[in-house]
C-alpha cells in the first residue's frame, strides 16, 4: 500500500497521522525510503519506512461509507466475553495492533461490558481508554464533526449493543426453557402409550388362554358324539 503527500492515514496505536513528506534516508549504510507522518492527536512526528507499511499495519483513514458501518457493528450486541484475564489481555492486545477499527471496536464493547460488572485492571482501563480514543479522533476526523459529538453517539450506540445483548440472552433462556417443558411434557405421553401397549397386549395373551382350553373341550365332545354312529353301522 502507498501513500501520497497530505494523506490521512491511521497509525496503529497511535490514531489518526498526516503523510507531511516522502524522502529517503541512510542509516547504518542502507538507504531506505520514510513516510513522514504528523500524529494528529499530539503534534508529533513519525517515521514510518516505505518497506515496513504493511508490517506496522498503517492504513489510510475510513470512509463516510465505513463510518455507517463502523456504528452498526458498535451496537449489534455481539460481543466477545472472555473470562480468563491473560487470554482476554493477548487478544485484546492483538486486536489493537493490526490498526483495524473494527478490531479496535470489538476491543471496545468487550471492555465495556466487562467494566458493567467489575473493576478493570490498569492496563485493561488503559486499553478501553485507548480504543474510545483512537474511534472517536478517526471518525471525528472523517465526519468533521466536533469529538464531543462523536463522543456521544458512540456511547449511544454501545447503549444499544448491551440492549441487544440482554435481549438475546433472555430469548436465548426462553428458548431453552420451553425446550425442556416440552421434554418433560413428552415423557407422561410415552409412558401412557407403553401402558396402553401393554394393556392390550395382556388382552392378547389372555384370550389366547383361554381360546386353546374350549377348543380341546369341543374336539372332545364331538369325538364322544361321532363314536355310537360309527358303533350302530358296525352292528
């Protein structure tokens, strides 16, 4: 990725850099072309190698585009919630390298979430600063909008974003609840249908006792019966 003179472009950790001048210098022997950014938030400059872009993950700014969609993943109640502090603090850190925005926001409404529920370590409240921060100077700076308003929609769409959430998790219980009545709902109706089954079954098997005693009884009553006919024509 390139960039020319007077380009917005978004420094990871940093925020919101403008490209003053391209040029080359020799350091150590080796000559090697620098992006010369002006870091917007405290008037610093930086020197980013030409090679090395990708590497450190600079990029140019969004657009009004990307804003809209910026401020829907802000508050589609969809967030990462990992108990465990080390592995929460790995991937939050991750995210905050890779100069996304969107990964920054992810970092965000975790962060806000858990700050909802307990106190936040140092470094945790560092980061969470960091990410509102690095949100708020970028859109400000595309919208044109003053950092105050900025600030408030974010707050409004991370509002939302925790509705959302409970809206899900309670839907999500609901589900769940209605799921085991009809379970134990379904067991009665089983058990009354093998009760019925076997009821039968036991008609069944009791006809067939007493059906095989009567028919040796006939059979025998008709053999006495067919026994003088066949006595008479002997005679």
């Amino acid at each position: 990725m390139t960039f020319q003179i007077g380009d917005k472009v978004i420094y990871p950790n940093h925020g919101l850099g403008i490209v003053e001048c391209i040029e080359e210098k020799t350091i150590l022997g080796t000559t090697c072309g620098f992006y010369h950014l002006r870091i917007a938030a405290n008037d610093t400059t930086v020197l980013v190698p030409l090679a090395n872009v990708d590497g450190v993950g600079l990029r140019r700014a969004i657009d009004d585009g990307e804003v809209d969609r910026l401020f829907r993943l802000l508050g589609d109640g969809k967030i990462d919630s990992q108990q465990n502090w080390k592995g929460r603090f790995k991937d939050n850190s991750e995210k905050m390298r890779t100069g996304s925005i969107y990964d920054v926001a992810d970092v965000l409404k975790s962060l806000t979430l858990l700050a909802k529920s307990k106190s936040l370590s140092f470094r945790e409240k560092r980061m969470l600063d960091r990410a509102r921060y690095l949100i708020i100077t970028e859109v400000s700076e595309v919208m044109q909008e003053a950092s105050t308003a900025v600030e408030g929609k974010l707050d409004q769409a991370l509002d939302r974003c925790l509705s959302n959430r409970n809206k899900t998790q309670a839907k999500s219980k609901e589900e769940k609840v209605t799921v085991v009545a009809a379970k134990v709902t379904t067991v009665p109706a089983k058990a009354a249908g093998a009760t019925r089954v076997a009821a039968v079954a036991a008609k069944v098997v009791a006809a067939k006792s007493v059906a095989k005693p009567v028919s040796k009884a006939v059979t025998k009553t008709a053999a006495k019966s067919t026994t003088p006919a066949r006595r008479s024509r002997a005679s």
